[in-house]
C-alpha cells in the first residue's frame, strides 16, 4: 500500500514538473510524446536542468 502511494506521489510530481517545463505542449508527434513521458518519469533530472526532448534540435 504504502509502495503504489509514493509511486502514485511520484508520478504526480512528475507531471507537475512536466506541465512547467512545457513538455505537454504540441504533443503531436511521437517524439514529443515520448519526451513527456520520460520527463514525467525522470522529473528530478528535468528539475536540474537536463533537456529530455527527442528529435531535432532547432533554433
């Protein structure tokens, strides 16, 4: 019980982090999805600054 709520806790953090680092926006395409998802699942490396979007880098 007490397993499935910090992991609940942590995924809702992590959506939170996700949502502020603008991770959400445009998800129209499967790279952005994927970096939703591994920004909500790796939130505190978002947090300390690492860029986790997929695909091309552009100016």
């Amino acid at each position: 019980m007490l397993r499935s709520g910090l992991f609940i806790l942590y995924v809702v953090i992590g959506l939170l982090v996700a949502n502020d680092h603008n991770y959400f926006n445009n998800l129209n395409d499967l790279e952005s999805i994927i970096s939703a998802i591994l920004a909500v699942f790796l939130w505190p490396l978002v947090v300390l600054g690492v860029n986790l979007r997929i695909g091309r880098i552009t100016n």
